[in-house]
C-alpha cells in the first residue's frame, strides 16, 4: 500500500499540470492553426517559440520569387494575435504575394516590454530574408505591415538602426522593402504614445525619431477621430520622410477611430474601411511592382 501510494505521488509531482498546460498555450496564441497556411518558427525567446503563418498563392512554388509581406498585430505591446491580420493576407496572397502573420512577444504573455517587440519584428524580418529561397520569396520585395502597436513594430523595422537580437546575423538586414502601416504608434517621445514604456530610450525605439533616407516607401492610414495617433503626428512623419527623399503616402479617413480599417466585418456588418483600406495598399504595392492588374477585392455582396 506505501509502495503504491509513493508511486501515485511521483506520478502526480512529474506530469505536467494542467496549469502548466495552460500558461504554455498562454504563451503561443499563435500555436493555433490557420486553415491553408504554412507555420515556421522563426525564434525561440522568453519561453516560447514566436511563429509566422504563412500564405501562399496557388501554385506557388519553393523555386517562386514572390514578392511577400510579413503583418504585426496590434494590441498596445500588451497583447494581441496574429489572427488581425489574416483577411489581409489571405486577399494578398490571392494577389500572388507570399503573405505572412507573426506572433512576437508582449506583456501580458512574456512580461516584455516594447523593446522585445522590436527586436523580434527585425529577427522576422531578418529570418524571412535569410530563408527566402527555400520559401520562394523575392529577398529584394520584402514589406512588413501592421496596426498601431503592430504599426509600430513595423515602422521601427523600417527605421530603428539598432534593437536587433544578440546572436543574430546581422550581415543578413532586417530592413524591409516597404511599409503599410494601419493607424501606426509613430511617435515614443515625451508627448507620444508609450513614452511611460520606454521614457529615457525613446530615441532608440521611435520611428518619427529615426527616419534617414534609408526608410523605405511608406503608406500610412489614419483615421481623423484617432484619439491615439493623432493626425499632425502623421502629417509630420510624412513632412520628415519626404525632406530626407523617402516615399509617405497618406490616406486619412474623415471621423474614423482607431482601429477602423479592422476587417472585413464590424458590428455584425461588413467595414468598408476594410475595402478601402485594402484597395489602396494593393495599389500601392503595385507601384512598387510587387502586384499586377486592378485591386481585386469586392464587397461580399
């Protein structure tokens, strides 16, 4: 009977909890399935492997060189999926792009702070450039996207000279070839958004700090009623990219909140904000050559 209690509890002391289970799944939101798409790891940090999801157009091949891009979601570096993203990486990749979501690291599952953001946002960058022929994607035709703290992530990419990850690559760059930015933190400084966060760094980690004529061409939404990226913020980036010779288009959507080009549906009805949206990164990224022909998407109805 001693025996077999003794057993019982070591049994008991070396399976995982069902705790332990859950603070796991807590950790890898982006461990659930996308219907369609290719998952790859891309980093192991904080105790937890940060995956990309990609999407792939029919047809395509590992000796391809598409033209992809890579999306950050939004949630204040606090929290958030991948799954933002995905109606917009779908259509791309009916377009014929490799298109891809990521997870990264954020406070409420890894206890970071915006500064691990970054830093992944360039490991995947970095990560899809360095694999980009066994994934058929053009090295050369690489953009990241995002939403406000996801448009952050993307925009420092783009922008921030440092922040990359010890142990990296770093002769493999982590700088996209393009930015579409959905309602972007742009500003860190001392009357911008998380400056709390980052206080005395801000300078290592704001875009509008560290725009240079390396920034890549840029397209901007925001929305008027945005109470958290406000419109001569953007207005300025835009004035400070193009005096330095770079590219900002910038689309502002009269009485629009944050978060209103959230697609395709809002309130149980479909955003057109979503398609307006939509429509103007597809031109914009066919001015740069990544997509061919008219924008292809079209009210459910």
């Amino acid at each position: 009977m001693k025996t077999l209690t003794l057993t019982l509890l070591l049994g008991l002391a070396l399976a995982p909890s069902q705790d332990s289970k859950k603070e796991k799944k807590k950790r890898n939101p982006g461990a659930l399935s996308y219907a369609g798409a290719a998952a790859e790891t891309y980093k192991e940090a904080s105790g937890s492997k940060l995956r990309l999801y990609l999407f792939k157009p029919e047809g395509h091949q590992a000796g391809d060189k598409r033209p992809a891009i890579v999306f950050f979601f939004g949630g204040g570096w606090n929290g958030g999926t991948p799954k933002q993203f995905e109606p917009h990486a779908r259509y791309l990749a009916s377009r014929g792009m490799v298109a891809i979501v990521a997870d990264y690291r954020v406070k409420s599952r890894q206890k970071t702070s915006p500064f691990e953001c970054v830093k992944d946002g360039k490991s995947a960058v970095r990560w899809l450039r360095k694999n980009a022929g066994r994934l058929g994607i053009d090295p050369s035709r690489l953009a990241a996207g995002g939403g406000s703290a996801g448009g952050h992530v993307a925009a420092a990419t783009g922008t921030v000279p440092e922040l990359e990850e010890d142990g990296e690559d770093t002769s493999v760059s982590s700088l996209p070839n393009a930015l579409v930015l959905f309602n972007p933190v742009f500003d860190n400084g001392p009357t911008g958004y998380g400056h709390s966060r980052v206080k005395d760094r801000f300078r290592e980690i704001s875009p509008i700090h560290n725009l240079s004529k390396k920034t890549p061409p840029t397209i901007v939404f925001l929305g008027t009623k945005d109470k958290l990226v406000p419109v001569a913020t953007a207005q300025r980036y835009k004035e400070l990219m193009e005096k330095s010779g770079g590219r900002c288009d910038l689309h502002l959507y009269k009485d629009q909140p944050h978060g209103f080009f959230n697609g395709p549906d809002r309130g149980g009805s479909f955003n057109p904000y979503y398609l307006k949206t939509v429509t103007a990164m597809d031109k914009f990224l066919a001015s740069l050559g990544y997509l061919k022909g008219e924008p292809t998407i079209r009210r459910p109805d």
